[in-house]
C-alpha cells in the first residue's frame, strides 16, 4: 500500500473534515452545477508558472489564473458563495460565535499582491501544522514539499532541493516536514518522529546536513510529532538556539552549533508553538490546553497562566518590542497581551472565517506595525498592531501551508497548497506615502498610530534592523517624525 496515502491516517481523515472544499470542486457542484457543459469548468484551466500584478485583469484573470468573466461568474460572487457554504459546515459552536461578534473592519492597505508562483507545490503532511513556509530574503525562499525542503526566489526561479530527506527513515517511517524555521544563516526542519536536520545556509552548495533526533522521549507518549520550531540567539553567547515543540509534552532548546539539546522542559499535555522574547529571558507556550503559559526561558517554570482561549491553541509569536505578545487557537480567537500587565488582554480578535493557524509579527525596522494572521484556509489577515481595531483582509482559494514575512518587512510570502491553484504568493508593503494618504490619515490623531516598534533613534543602533535610515526615508515617510 502506498505510504504517502496510508501514514498517519488518522490526522488525515480529520483534515479532510476541517479544510475548505477544494475550489474546483465547489465551483462544478455548488456555483455552476446547472450549467453543466454551458459553462467550463475550472480543471481545464491552463495555470501559468507565474502572474505577476501587471498581468492582472480582474475577472478575466486573477492573480490565481483564474477566468472567472467567461464562466459568467465574477469572483467577488464566488467568494460569497463560498463563505455561506462553510459556514454551514462549521461547528455550531464556531458558527454561534460568528453570529454575535462584530468582525475588525477590513480598511487598511499595507500590502499589495506582486507576484505568484505556481511552479512550487507545498505540502501539508498535518492538517494542524502550517509552519512550512521561512524567507531570509526576497531571494531565499524555502518551503517544505514532503521529505524535501525546497529553495526559490521571489522572481520565479526554479525550485532546488536545499534538505533531500527522502532516504531518512525513523521506526520504518520515512521523513515528512512538519514544520520549518530559518533565521540569519539556519534552516531546520522537523518531522512526524521527533527526527529534525539542520544545514547553515552560509556553507556551500550539498554540504552534509547534521540531523538529530530527540532523546529523552516519554515511553508512554504516543506520538512524538514535532509540532514547531522556532530560532532565537543566545542572549549568552549570541549563537542560534531552536526550540522544538512536541507533541510528547515537551519543549526542548538545542543549541545549533554544537547539536545539543540544552533543556527539556515537561508541560500538561502536548505543546503546540512558543515564542521567546527578544531579550531571551521569557517564552510563551501554547498546546493542547486552554491556558496560555508565560514561561521562565531559563527555567521553564511558567509565571503567568493567562485563560482567555476556549480550545487549543496553535499559534503565538511574539512582537520585536518586547511588549506585545499574541496567541491563536482552534475557537477562532486571536488574543493580544501587554508583558507589562497580564492581568488582561489588550485586544481579542477573530478570524475571518477558518480557524487561525500562524502569526507573524512585523519586524522592527518595517514600517507600520502589523500582526499578521494566517487561517487554515483561504484568509491571510493583515492586523493594525497598533491599535487593534482595524485590518487588510487579503483572500484567496486554497490552504495555507505558511507565511513569513522577509527581515526588512518589505515581503510578505503565502505558501498555498490548493491542488489545482497552489503556489507561493509575494505580497509587498504598499508605499507609506500611500498610506498616508488613504482614509485613516485624515484625522491627525490617526497619523500617531502610523509608528514601527521603536522610534528612529533606537532603529539606528538595533542590530535587527535591516535597512538604514537613508532606505526607510525613501518609503515616503519620515519615521523620526513620528511619536511612539
């Protein structure tokens, strides 16, 4: 039997419950099914290898190389249609849920769509893992394609093979991505067995990958999935640290450089994603329980035990200020938290339609800040972090396999692994002149909110901040003009 549609059936049957309807799918049986032979289906669509924005041209052809016009649909009815049907299928606790709340306005304007690559075929081995997406630039792209992790760029070029992990085999099963990190000169990749491989993105072309697996694992666990991986420095001697998340129950540190695991931390039940503060001495943890733990990084000893999820969470991240820290869970809350008081949350948001799978902070240096929410299926959500009241909604149709946002803030990267119509989308910040200009700046108490994470004195001497002031001017706005 074959093993790419046998292993871990389980977590599969339960995808096929909880992802969206494939779009080809929906538009033959629930758009156009009395049309049949009238209207042209969307299997028979030729997908180019890539669109670009000047090649856009509404209806006629969307940025997912769809033609909606000659099927005499537009896509804006298509998308109505869609939400309507999922809804249907929610569970009646989310659907009650999205009866009563009042949604975050969609009016904001940080990003636009460049460019999509429909060459890359990402690939979602776990229907609750979407961390398979890390770019160190517009020009190093890698995402996870099953036992291989893949190279590209934003302009297109082909895909390389930078992990081959087709040959690793752990208890007779072979190596699947579940999840990815890169940071500075690291990439890793873990896997359904607690297995992971390393490779330094400085070294030369097919150097050998270090792989690992973890050691202590709990005899009584039965899966040892390694949920998350996250990369941060040392705040003792400034060399990468990962921090893998299992579904064991525990949280581990291993130090890159030497392939060590440093610390092994024992939770509730199974941990699903961290974060460390950027000073390295807190970490958020989120699993298979409600509560979200604030957490000693040293120790492992959780100080803050904060309760405002309903259901697990599978997401968190936490923002370059070191004051804004958020968490995402499976009853389609995002929640946002002030370190200085716990006492609270400073804002509690929901996601558009799917459940929220992956938060990214925008990086200092970036430009206005921005939390950006990624749902299972079809919504990347686009947050005013500043005030939490407002937000740029950015649709499209199929899974989200990840997201990540380049070190100068300027890229946005969706990784979409929709069978017919997948392929890795760049969106770019829309100039802040733009912004300036839109709605929200007419109220000059509104342009105080228009702020990165630090004011331009501390950008000038913070080492995580890529471009120079001379760089940050030319986005068409004076940031040390602006008051934090």
């Amino acid at each position: 039997m074959d093993f790419e549609t046998t292993i871990y059936e389980e977590h599969l049957s339960v995808q096929n419950k909880e992802t969206f309807m494939g779009i080809t799918a929906f538009f033959q049986h629930f758009v156009a099914p009395l049309q049949a032979g009238l209207c042209s289906g969307l299997d028979n669509i030729q997908v180019p290898d890539t669109i670009s924005r000047d090649e856009l041209q509404g209806d006629s052809y969307d940025f997912q190389g769809i033609d909606w016009a000659s099927r005499n649909w537009s896509r804006a009815t298509v998308r109505s249609k869609r939400e309507t049907f999922e809804r249907t299928r929610m569970q009646p606790k989310l659907r009650q849920v999205r009866e009563w709340h009042v949604p975050t306005p969609n009016t904001e304007n940080y990003f636009s769509f460049r460019r999509m690559n429909t060459a890359h075929k990402p690939y979602i081995p776990h229907f609750q893992l979407r961390n398979l997406l890390a770019a160190t630039s517009r020009s190093d792209v890698y995402y996870a394609a099953k036992n291989k992790v893949m190279h590209t760029g934003a302009s297109g070029s082909p895909a390389t093979a930078i992990m081959d992990l087709s040959k690793q085999v752990t208890d007779g099963q072979r190596f699947q991505v579940t999840t990815l990190a890169a940071m500075d000169d690291v990439l890793m990749a873990g896997g359904f067995e607690g297995e992971y491989a390393l490779t330094s993105l400085s070294s030369t072309y097919g150097s050998p990958l270090t792989l690992g697996r973890i050691r202590d694992r709990s005899p009584d666990s039965k899966s040892h999935i390694t949920n998350h991986i996250h990369l941060f420095e040392s705040r003792h001697n400034y060399t990468p640290q990962a921090v893998l998340c299992s579904n064991d129950y525990r949280l581990r540190v291993l130090d890159c450089a030497t392939n060590t695991f440093t610390h092994s931390f024992v939770y509730p039940t199974a941990v699903n994603c961290s974060a460390t503060s950027p000073d390295g001495r807190m970490r958020v943890v989120v699993g298979d329980f409600q509560e979200t733990l604030i957490t000693n990084a040293e120790t492992g000893k959780p100080f803050e035990s904060l309760n405002s999820h309903t259901d697990d969470a599978f997401a968190c991240a936490w923002a370059d200020d070191g004051i804004h820290v958020a968490t995402a869970a499976q009853d389609s809350t995002i929640v946002v938290w002030d370190a200085r008081y716990w006492g609270k949350p400073l804002s509690v948001l929901y996601s558009e339609l799917s459940v929220p799978r992956v938060l990214r902070f925008s990086p200092v240096g970036g430009g206005p800040r921005v939390l950006v929410a990624a749902e299972a299926d079809d919504y990347v959500s686009i947050i005013n972090a500043q005030t939490f009241e407002s937000r740029q909604v950015f649709d499209f149709f199929g899974s989200t396999a990840g997201i990540s946002m380049t070190p100068d803030g300027q890229s946005l990267f969706v990784a979409n692994s929709e069978r017919k119509f997948a392929g890795i989308m760049e969106l770019e910040r829309a100039a802040w002149s733009q912004q300036r200009g839109s709605k929200r700046w007419r109220d000059a108490s509104e342009k105080d909110t228009m702020v990165d994470w630090a004011d331009e004195e501390h950008m000038r001497t913070d080492h995580r901040v890529v471009c120079g002031w001379d760089e940050r001017a030319r986005r068409g706005v004076g940031l040390d003009e602006l008051i934090v």
